[in-house]
C-alpha cells in the first residue's frame, strides 16, 4: 500500500510540471505561457520572469525561422518543451520613381535619429514587476479603418525599407486615443523625427506598447493609467502622409504583431 502511495505521488508531481500557452506560434505572435508557481522559465537562451501564480510571456519575432525552446526548471528537475514557429507571408509594396529625399532622411537629422532611437530602445529593454500583460487589449480608437499591416514592407527606388512592424488605424486628427492596456508611461515625447508624437507603456516582463503620430498626448511621463483612459488624440506628426494612429507591441526588443493581441480581423 505504501509503494502504491509513493508511486502515486511521483505521478502527480510529474504530470503536474508542464506548461500550457495561450497564442498561435506563428511569425510576430504574442505568446503567454501558465506553469507551476515557483518554477524558473527560460525561453531560448533568455531567463523570463514568472508571476507568483506561474504566468510568464514571450513574443516571436517577424522573420523568426526556429523552433522555439522553452525550458523549464522546478526543483532541480529540468524539462524542455520545443515548438514550430509558422511562417507568414507578408505584403511588399515597389514605389520608384521617388525623390530622395522621401527614401533616406537628410544626413543632418542622424545624430537625432540615432538618439531618439536610443531613447525608444531603453524603454522596450524594461522589465518591470507588473503583471497587465496578462489582460485582454482592447482596440485603441471608436472609429477607424486599417490602413497599414505587420510585416509589410516597401521598396523605394530598388532599396528595401524596413518593414512596418505596427497596425495603422486611419481616423480623423482629433479622434480620441485609448489605452489599450492598463500600464505606466514610460517615453512621452511630443516631437519625434519618424514618429511624431509618441507614447510608450509598460504592461510588465518586457511588454511595451507604442502610440505614434499622435496629435495630443495628455499624459505624463511616469503616470499610471487605466485601460480604457483617453491617453490623447489621433495627428499626423512625424513622417506620416496622413492622420493614423500607428501602434507597435514589442517583448523588449521583439516587434510583434499588434493584431495577435487585438479582437480585429485582418486580411494578409
């Protein structure tokens, strides 16, 4: 009887050492992953943080082409969970014909460049405590049409762009801009080069979320705010050719696809 009882308990603590995962392994897809409390998570080569009740998040990059390890550590014991990452298809769009100047910014704007760009990579680099990326996003504006996918990318006079790693939403300046998940705001700035006025967010374990182009921003930097909460209004600022909202998701420095966090049909 007492070796039916050990054996039993072995069986329980094994099966129990696993993981589950909410979202698609596919190319710029936001992955949460739930597992015992306690146990050490590392994706790839990179240790992530685990909440106290065992929830823990990732993000696949655009042009990912590997398989993703995930290796989890409770107790001493290691175990390894490997999963096929999908490939998508994405959209390329030629334009030739352009002035030059609408392909490569002036050389004098890239010393500002390089330090905006600086400013926008510390903040994705932060893992904070919180634990809102745990919560459902919601859209970002009442009214709007999808101008602009992930993954797209366009080829000005023969050279390649880098791709649009965010989701465009065309509206009219003035339109208001929600929070599309509870957070604090980490960047605020009214004036960037590429993209205008900018706001970045925190949500916890390296997820951030980018507002762009914005025409109002009525929050500062440091404050907490509400999913749901009217963060500014839609503009056109920075180098955009009309008034849009552009949002990005990252998981540090991963780009992901907002749309796999969103309740929106896209057509690829």
């Amino acid at each position: 009887m007492r070796y039916l009882i050990v054996l039993l308990i072995i069986f329980i603590t094994t099966s129990s050492f696993a993981a589950t995962f909410k979202g698609k392994f596919i190319q710029g897809s936001f992955i949460i992953g739930k597992t015992e409390p306690g146990t050490k998570v590392i994706v790839d080569k990179k240790k992530v943080k685990v909440t106290g009740d065992g929830f823990f998040v990732f993000g696949l990059g655009r042009d990912r082409n590997y398989d993703v390890v995930i290796t989890l550590n409770q107790n001493g014991e290691e175990k390894k969970i490997v999963k096929k990452v999908k490939k998508r298809e994405y959209r390329i769009q030629k334009i030739d014909g352009l002035e030059k100047n609408k392909v490569t910014p002036p050389a004098e704007f890239y010393e500002r460049i390089k330090k905006e760009n600086k400013l926008i990579s510390e903040a994705r680099n932060i893992n904070s405590d919180l634990i809102f990326f745990k919560n459902q996003f919601m859209v970002p504006v009442a009214n709007y049409i999808i101008s602009g996918v992930y993954g797209s990318q366009r080829i000005l006079n023969g050279k390649p762009k880098w791709p649009h790693y965010g989701l465009d939403f065309a509206a009219d300046t003035g339109t208001e801009v929600m929070a599309m998940l509870s957070g604090t705001a980490i960047l605020v700035q009214e004036d960037l080069f590429y993209t205008g006025g900018t706001l970045i967010f925190d949500h916890g374990h390296g997820i951030s979320t980018l507002y762009m182009h914005m025409d109002k921003i009525f929050v500062k930097g440091g404050q907490k705010v509400k999913q749901g909460d009217v963060i500014g209004t839609v503009g056109a600022t920075g180098r955009a050719t009309g008034p849009h909202l552009d949002v990005r998701l990252n998981w540090f420095e991963e780009r992901l696809d907002p749309a796999t966090v969103l309740n929106i049909k896209i057509n690829d």
